[in-house]
C-alpha cells in the first residue's frame, strides 16, 4: 500500500520553524461568554507540543471582549465601540491570565503583546514590533498577540485577527501560518448548506474563484468569518508564506503532521520588511491611474511609473506618501510611494519626460519604492 501523496504547502507547514497561530473567539469561549478552560487547555497543549518539537510559536488569539461579557453581566458582544472596549478591558486580563496558567504547565512564558494599526502602518512602531517579537523569541517566550481593543478606535483596528495574524506572520519572518476557527476547511460555499465542496489544497489564486465565503459566525462572538480568513491566507500566502486553515479542534494534528483543513501554497515570493509595509501593511492616500502600458511596464517588467503613463489622480498626499497604482479596469495592480505632491500631478500626466522642465524629469513612482500586488 503506497503512502497517500503529501502537497508541497502541507510539507512546508509541518516542518516550518517558526510559526503564527491564529485562533478565533467562537474556538475559545461559551455561546453565554467567557473562557472555555478545556478549549484554551486543548490548544496550548497542541502548541506546547510544538514548541517543544523545535518551533518557534507565536500566538495570535481573539477573545478579549468575549472573555468579558460574562464578568459584566453582558448576555451578548456589544456593538458600541465604548462597549467593546470595555469588556476588552477586563477581558484582556482574563484571556492573557488564563494562557500564562496553561502554558505554565509546559513550564512556558508567554508574553501579552497588544497591536493598533497604527503599529504597523507607522514604520518606526512597525520596526519596533519586529525588535520586539524577535528579542522575545530569543527569549523562548510565547508572543501571545491581539489587537488592543481598549484603546483602538474605529479609524485604527484592523476589524479582524485574520488579517492582523497574516501581517504578523510577515513581521516576523514565520515559515507558516495557521488560522483556526470552528470550520474545518474552506468550502466552496457554505458547509451548512447541500452541494458546498471541502477545497483540501489551493495552489493559486484561481483555486478560489467562485467561492463564497460568509462573514461573522452564527455565535456572534467573532468578527471575521471565512471571507476574512480566506483573505488573510490568500495575503499571506501571495507573500510567500504556506497557510494551513482548519478548526480549532484539530490543533493538535495540524500542528503536527498538518493533513486537515485546507493547505495554501506560497504563491508570491517573500518581500522584504520595507516592500511587505509598503504593499499590505500600510494605508494609502491617494490613486494614480494607469495606461495599459504603464501597467505593463510597472507590474510585468518591474520599471518606475513615469508621468507619461498616468491617465488620472486621485486624492490628496504629498510627496513621501503611499498611493495606489489602478488599470483602466479599476483594479489595484500596485503600491508605491508618490515622488510628486497630488497638487503637482495634474499638470504632468500624460507627458513624455523629455517634454517636461527639467527639475521634473524624475519618477512619479520609483521602482525601488513600487510593490506589484498579487492579481
């Protein structure tokens, strides 16, 4: 009997040295809120087991505002903003409280790392985070992320851990991310429903057209859903990163010989720090619309964007900021930091460089300061 061939993505997670987990707040906690000890239990077992296998963890759990719905007598997550931060507040304590008991068990420290946005899209906190995480994991801590909550406005979170987990997972330079919920693999449609297929391996992005992926769960604890996830792990694994999506009740075989869920390959080539900023992490303040040529020549040949290949402009920034590079169809093909004030661009698109005064003969966008994104 012949052993059942093994993808290349689930080989790359299995044996990758330092890993993200993702874990959501329907995995951990009651429909009535609060922790679920045997759940958090479960898990941590899973990946102190792990750890214990040679692999750096990092954890990256949801739970916060769930966990602290039951201590303040709230029957259900709150929609308020002043709300949520203030069951985050007190359940922030209990989440971090409980995980330092569990992975004591293993004779585990871990250490409460609390991110905004704004962390990552300001790249001296980005560069400090990384210094950070990195100085922790020499430590032989487990780094046990979540957004702060209790002081993250509207303007500054990121709306949900899946996609906080697939920026962590670059900022620290992981082999493999895992993001577990309570659905056991990506679907074609919803599980619940007849006809909706199990999609074990995505190889390319092509692999999940047509998929319908639905938001926040049924519990109401969460905030993501399987459209957040499928995000993350298409965002992840477009900058070369293998992802293995699955529930949280199968931790322990996907931490170990990863052969549930469904396995993402790494379809983009690892961006540096600075180019995984630029493209993903960071907001952008502005649109240069493209030509079919310039997009040609800034996503297929990797050039700069000249002023000649700009057919419109889009907000208003300044030189040094991040704008988004558009096709005529409207779709965003790159990122790139603007080397014009919007102000100045009006009176330049369009023109060929030797038209143009001398002191604006330079690049809108350098290619040295450009990311094509993953289309």
């Amino acid at each position: 009997m012949t052993a059942p061939v093994v993808s290349q993505a689930r080989q790359a997670v299995a044996s990758a040295n330092r890993i993200v987990v993702k874990v959501g707040s329907s995995s951990l906690t009651t429909a009535e809120g609060g922790l679920d000890p045997a759940r958090l239990d479960a898990l941590v077992d899973a990946l102190a087991a792990r750890a214990a296998a040679g692999s750096q963890v990092v954890l990256v759990s949801s739970g916060a505002i769930a966990a602290g719905l039951a201590p303040l007598k709230l029957s259900r997550r709150p929609r308020d903003l002043a709300t949520q931060q203030a069951a985050a507040s007190v359940g922030q304590l209990t989440l971090a409280h409980a995980y330092a008991n569990s992975f004591g068990r293993y004779s585990l420290t871990v250490g409460q790392v609390l991110l905004t946005a704004d962390d990552v899209v300001r790249r001296a906190h980005y560069r400090n985070a990384q210094r950070t995480f990195s100085r922790l994991l020499a430590l032989g801590a487990v780094p046990v992320v979540n957004e702060n909550d209790t002081v993250a406005t509207e303007e500054i979170r990121f709306g949900d851990n899946d996609r906080l987990a697939a920026l962590v997972a670059h900022l620290v330079g992981a082999d493999a991310l895992f993001l577990l919920s309570d659905v056991d693999a990506l679907y074609s449609g919803d599980p619940r429903k007849p006809g909706a297929v199990r999609i074990a391996e995505v190889a390319s992005a092509s692999d999940v057209d047509g998929v319908k992926a639905g938001t926040a769960g049924a519990s109401g604890l969460g905030t993501g859903g399987m459209a957040s996830k499928l995000a993350a792990a298409r965002l992840a694994s477009s900058a070369g990163i293998p992802v293995l999506l699955t529930s949280a009740t199968e931790a322990g075989r996907a931490l170990t010989s990863a052969d549930v869920g469904t396995a993402f390959a790494a379809t983009g080539s690892r961006l540096t720090a600075r180019r995984f900023w630029l493209g993903y992490a960071t907001d952008a303040n502005g649109r240069l619309h493209l030509d079919d040529g310039a997009v040609a020549a800034v996503v297929g040949r990797r050039r700069s964007l000249l002023a000649a290949g700009i057919t419109g402009v889009d907000g208003d920034f300044e030189a040094g900021d991040v704008v988004e590079l558009v096709s005529l169809a409207g779709e965003v093909v790159a990122r790139g930091v603007a080397g014009y004030d919007s102000a100045e661009l009006p009176s330049l698109i369009g023109r060929k460089t030797h038209d143009l005064p001398e002191e604006q003969r330079r690049e809108v966008v350098h290619a040295d300061d450009l990311v094509p994104l993953a289309r």
